[in-house]
C-alpha cells in the first residue's frame, strides 16, 4: 500500500488512463514527461551552480609564497 492507494486502486487508474489515451499514445505521453524532468533537474543543478559559483570566488586565495604580515607566533 502506497500512501493509501491499494492495488486495486492503481489498476483501475491504469485502466482509466490505457481507455483515455490508448495503447499507442501512453509510451509518448512517458518520454514527454521524461525529457521535462531531465530538463527541470539539469535547470536546477545549473541554478544551484549560479548560486554558489560567486561564494567561491569571494573567498581568499592564499599561496605558499605569501608570508602573513604582522607578528607571528613562533
């Protein structure tokens, strides 16, 4: 049982949904539905890209050949 939904229940949907669209129409209707998850997850990820792409460039770089200025411990 899924969320409340029973066996019996997804085959009458799947029943209801085969009588709508047709055996032919259901494996299209699927690639659609695949290709604009596809889409909205790479749109997501380059968002998330954006986003985080200025953090990085804000922070300091320090290399080996720079020597701290002021008192050091030691």
């Amino acid at each position: 049982m899924i969320g409340g939904i029973g066996i019996q229940e997804l085959l009458l949907l799947f029943l209801v949904v085969l009588l709508l669209f047709g055996a032919k129409r259901i494996p299209e209707i699927a690639q659609g539905m695949g290709k604009g998850i596809r889409e909205f997850k790479k749109a997501m990820h380059d968002a998330k890209n954006e986003i985080e792409k200025p953090i990085e460039d804000e922070k300091p770089k320090i290399t080996k050949d720079e020597k701290p200025e002021g008192p050091t411990q030691g």
